[in-house]
C-alpha cells in the first residue's frame, strides 16, 4: 500500500466522522486538508481523492469525493466537485444522484 492509499483511506474516515458527528454534507479541499493535518496543502489531494474513489467503489460506497468541493462553489450553492469526478458522472444530474447518495448513506456502518 502506498502513502495516498492510506491518505484515501484517511479520508473516507475523515469524512464519515465529521458526518455523522457534526454532520457535514459538503467539505471544502481547504477544510479537508485541516481535518487531516495538513492545513495548506489541498492542491496535493488530487491523487488521494481519485484512489478514494476506487475505495469507495470496491467497498460498495457511494463516492465521497463527489462531496468534497472548491470552497467558491461552496458559497454560491454550486457545490461542484473537481472536473474529473463531472467527467466520470457524465454530467451533472448523474453527479447530483451520486452526491445524494453519499448524503444518504449511513455512515456509522463503516466506523
């Protein structure tokens, strides 16, 4: 296993805490980043966040990356993930369908 392995795994814990303990349904990079430990350092979760989206789908999760967005999109209600994850939806209704999957989910099973 590689470091960003760990990192995706990282992450998908990260977020089911914060979801089901102060549940947060988006997060911004700049937030994840500070959840994980790495204030400043959002540019770098790229690969990380693409190796969580492989984690999710062999764990039959729905994508949390999806969720995990530019805080400019954030503020105008947008709530767009990275170009990647619209491109591998095919278009924003498949991404939003994606997204309130991850809403939906229950959490707590994975912790």
């Amino acid at each position: 296993m590689g470091k960003n392995d760990d990192l995706a795994r990282e992450i998908l814990l990260t977020y089911a805490n914060a979801r089901i303990n102060e549940r947060v349904v988006f997060m911004t990079y700049g937030d994840l980043a500070e959840r994980l430990g790495r204030p400043g350092q959002q540019r770098l979760l790229g690969d990380p966040l693409d190796r969580l989206r492989t984690l999710c789908d062999q764990r039959g999760l729905p994508d949390v990356a999806t969720v995990i967005v530019d805080k400019q999109s954030l503020h105008s209600g947008e709530v767009s993930p990275s170009p990647k994850a619209l491109e591998k939806y095919g278009g924003w209704q498949n991404l939003r369908e994606e997204q309130a999957r991850v809403i939906a989910q229950d959490w707590s099973s994975i912790l």
